[in-house]
C-alpha cells in the first residue's frame, strides 16, 4: 500500500515541506489515487494523468494561480508545468514497487514503459524485475535511463 507518509516524502522535495504540511489532503488523495489501481479496470499512463493533474490543480489552487512555493531552503521557486509529470512519475514508482511480481505486472510495466518516457517504469523493470531481463536488455536499460533522464532523478539507485 502506498501510504501518505511515503507520498509526503516523494513530493517533500518538489514542492516543499510548508505546502505538504498544510496540504495533507493533497497528499491523502494522490495516495489514495494510486492505491485504487487495479488492472482490470485501470491503465498506468492514466493514473499518471490523475496524479499529475491533480497536483497541478492543488498547487494552483493554493497559490492562487502564481505556482510559486516556499522550499525548505527558504527560495521561492516557481514549479513548472512540466515538473509536475516528473513529480507524477517519481509517485508511480511507489505504485509500481507496490505490485505483485507476476506476470501481469511485469507486462503492464513494459507496456507503460514503452508508451510514455516514465522512468519510474524504467526503475522498476530494472530494480523489480531483473530476473526477467537479460543482461542485453539490462544493459539497454541502463543506457536508456542515464541518456534520457537528468543525473538527479537515478544517482541514488543506478551506479554511474
């Protein structure tokens, strides 16, 4: 299960412990939105959409339009239209990492990696299912992920 602590923590950094700590709701209802995947009525790239629209919709909301947050370092940052997708991604690699590792799971990550540009998709056929890569296929991954996503998003978990 995808709980509101980790939910808070993924987005801690993205949109600051001040709009977290005042927004839990927020937090409850991405959580919640991800938790409700089930495959037989659900598809990945769509729950991305839901996550990522409505983070949006609470940053906006709360700022009034301005997009414009109080970081933990004190800055005010003006969050993009486009972190907001990778903040939705960050939060389905939770929901990814919360799947059975059948069959089914692994051929709903493939098929979700291989229509959007998730990394989270990446992450999990790399780190949740290596045993059913080749080490050919493993080595793609590793190529893929440091040449199309920026050095922040995988330094913690894929070695240079």
């Amino acid at each position: 299960m995808v709980t509101a602590e980790r939910t808070a923590d993924m987005l801690r950094p993205w949109l600051g412990s001040d709009f977290v700590a005042c927004h839990p709701e927020v937090i409850r209802q991405a959580a919640m939105r991800l938790n409700a995947f089930g495959f037989n009525r659900d598809d990945l790239s769509r729950v991305q959409q839901d996550v990522d629209s409505m983070l949006f919709m609470a940053v906006r909301n709360a700022t009034s339009g301005r997009m414009v947050l109080r970081m933990d370092t004190d800055d005010l940052i003006r969050v993009r239209v486009s972190d907001f997708s990778v903040m939705a991604d960050e939060l389905m690699y939770l929901l990814l990492e919360d799947l059975p590792r059948d069959q089914r799971t692994l051929d709903a990550i493939r098929a979700y990696s291989l229509r959007t540009s998730s990394l989270s998709s990446l992450k999990a056929l790399y780190l949740l299912f290596p045993h059913a890569q080749t080490e050919e296929e493993l080595h793609t991954l590793r190529r893929v992920i440091k040449t199309c996503h920026p050095h922040f998003r995988w330094r913690q978990w894929l070695n240079p």
